[in-house]
C-alpha cells in the first residue's frame, strides 16, 4: 500500500461520514447550491485553488503538485433526483420529494477524499489535479458542457470519471474502450383530437386510440426497421389522456427516450418516428405536436485510457476484479469531456446483495455499499497518478 492508498484508507470514514451529510441534504439539478458551497470550503480548507459558479453551479479545484508533468482532471457530479426517499435509516433525505437516488453523493464525497488526501502530498505529485464538481448531470443540456464551455478543462491533459454502480457487486470494477454509455434522447408527442360523448364516439377524434397505435406502431423500429445486431432502444415512458369514463379525450400526451451508440442510427430514429407519427395521426385525422430532444453523445472511452484502466485496475485489485463492461443504456454528460480530452469513465461495482443493497438507480430505496467510495477513490487517484508517471 503505497502513501496514497494509506491516505484514502485513513479518511474513508470522512468520506462516509461527507456522503451521509449529503444524502441528508441533497439538491436538485442547477439548484446545487449548498453543495457547491460546502465543496468549496472543503477545498479551499486544503489550500486548492478553486473556482466556483463555472458554467453554472460548478466548482473547479486545481491542485498543484511540486513536479513537473500533465494535468489530469477528475469529475464528480453532485446533483440529486426529484424521488421521495423510501429508505429507514439515519441518514434518509431530509428533503420532502428530494433524494440521491443515483450515487451523486457519494462520487462528490469521493472525490473530495481524493482532494484532501492528494493535497497532503503535493510534494509528490509530478504534475497538477484537476476537480471538477458538476451541477446537473441528471437533467439535459446538462452541466458538463456549460463547464467546457466556462473553461473547466483548460489545461487539462486527460480527464477520468466514475460510477458507483449497484447492478455490479462491491469489489469489482468495469469499463471497456470505445463506446460505452448510450446517447439519451427524449420526445414528447401531444395527440389533438375531437372530444365528445362516450357513447357517440363517431362524432369525435379519440386521442387515447390514436396514442395507443402510436405506442405499438413506434415499437416497430426497434423490432422491425432496425438492424437486429444494432443496440436501439425506444421506450414510451409515461402516456396521459382523458379524465372520466364517459367522455371521449380530446387530447393524450405520451413522452419517451430513444438510446442509441450509433450517431447514423440516431437520426435515422429520429426521422422514423417523425414519419409514424405524422402517419399515424393522419390516418386518423388527428393533429399531434412532436417536441424531439436530442440528449447527450455517446460515451465513447479513449483506446488507450482504457488500457491504463485494466493496468491500473489489475494492480489495485487483482484480474478477477476487474472486467470488461457490457455496453450501458443509460447516458452520461461525461460525454463531452471526452470529446475534448482523452479519457475513460468506469464502473465501479455499488451493489450487495447480502447487505440488502439490491436496489437499482432511481429507485426510491437506493443505496450503496459505502465500501465501493474507498474503491473508487483508489481507482481515480490511481489513475491520475500512472497517467503522470
């Protein structure tokens, strides 16, 4: 165990205790404002330069080390989910309706562990770290790309990321070079018909029928119009129409999200969705109003990067921990940082199934497994220090 290690193995109950704190109090996207607050006093109680208000509710840390050598950036985001907490425990969201329901807290804890730790070793840093606490990964446009925007990865040479994740078990970590994380877009489609009585339907337009065929009509891209091989997704997520038994709806709402890796496939749903829709709505005589949300790109890791995670990874925790990923429906803003820098986001496994930490992302009862902070906080850092080396 090198000095490092021995640093984050000293504070992992600071970083628990960080982490709780927290999950106690957490903030919605682009309103993270007493997080950022107490992000940055904790760092600058480490004497790190820091930033505050980038691109929004963003804090930037640099911390310099005394030798020479790259700049490695490390993100963490900080925004919570608008879910009420379900869980019984000491540390349940004290927020009505408010939760950190996706491990934000614990990757703001985590890298802020990283933080004090490093800074207490400057002297052996060949190089600088980079901090970047992010506002509202949870909500497009996101807050990534606001903090490029705002100068976050100037000077930056490569920047690293993780997950916590709880479909994976404590102890293992993942990633895989090349695409990764899919592009989440998302639609909404207003269907306007013709109300009237329920026994006199012939007199109307019925924008329930109309939104149930467009439900089943647009499943047939994936299954029908899309290469079998190719990972697609097209989900309708929420449908609202009508408000008692006898009266024929005038209008439905239905919203979705298409995910995609393939940026050709992408517009290509995009465009075949447009044509049902406008379609369908015609045979029916309906008019619809179609808002089409292109969300974040793809996650796609640096080839290289990638390698130095299974080095790394091998090194920390052994080969049996260490695994290629599948390939994740869910969307990441860390995307646009790695159109600018090379880099590689990973997975480090949340979940155990013995502790009852079982519960997926978004889930009113999520938690994690406290354990994976420490292993995390060991993988970022130690890929920060073998990119400098």
């Amino acid at each position: 165990m090198n000095d490092f290690q021995a640093g984050l193995q000293a504070i992992y109950e600071e970083m628990v205790a960080w982490r709780r704190y927290l999950h106690q109090n957490p903030e919605l996207s682009f309103h993270e404002y007493r997080t950022a607050e107490f992000v940055a006093n904790h760092l600058q109680s480490w004497d790190i330069e820091v930033r505050k208000n980038v691109g929004g509710n963003g804090v930037v840390g640099l911390l310099r080390g005394s030798g020479e050598g790259p700049t490695v950036a490390l993100r963490a985001d900080m925004d919570a989910l608008p879910i009420q907490d379900e869980k019984n425990c000491a540390y349940s969201s004290l927020m009505k309706g408010v939760m950190h329901a996706c491990g934000h807290d614990a990757h703001t804890s985590t890298l802020l562990g990283i933080a004090k730790v490093a800074s207490t070793l400057r002297a052996r840093l060949k190089g600088n770290l980079v901090f970047l606490f992010q506002h509202a990964e949870e909500i497009t446009p996101g807050g990534a790309d606001s903090m490029i925007k705002d100068g976050a990865l100037d000077g930056v040479d490569a920047v690293f990321g993780v997950h916590l994740w709880t479909p994976f078990p404590v102890g293992h970590i993942y990633t895989k070079a090349g695409p990764l994380m899919a592009a989440p877009d998302e639609f909404t489609i207003q269907i306007q018909g013709k109300g009237g009585h329920g026994g006199l339907p012939h007199q109307t337009i019925d924008s329930i029928y109309v939104a149930s065929q467009l439900v089943v009509n647009l499943q047939s891209i994936v299954s029908r119009q899309v290469d079998p091989i190719e990972p697609c997704v097209v989900s309708i997520g929420s449908f609202h129409g009508g408000s008692s038994f006898n009266v024929i709806a005038e209008t439905s709402l239905l919203s979705g999200t298409v995910r995609t890796f393939n940026a050709e496939l992408r517009q290509d749903v995009k465009q075949r969705i447009e044509r049902i829709v406008h379609a369908t709505c015609e045979m029916y005589q309906a008019s619809y109003e179609l808002d089409y949300k292109l969300g974040y790109p793809t996650v796609i890791n640096d080839e290289k990067e990638a390698q130095r995670f299974f080095k790394v990874g091998i090194e920390l925790f052994g080969a049996e921990a260490v695994q290629e990923s599948p390939l994740i429906m869910a969307g990441e803003d860390f995307s646009y940082y790695l159109q600018h820098r090379p880099g590689c986001y990973m997975f480090v496994g949340a979940g155990n199934i013995e502790a009852g930490i079982i519960h997926p992302h978004h889930h009113p009862k999520f938690d994690i497994d406290e354990k994976s902070m420490l292993n995390a906080a060991n993988l970022l850092l130690g890929m920060a220090l073998d990119y400098m080396a």
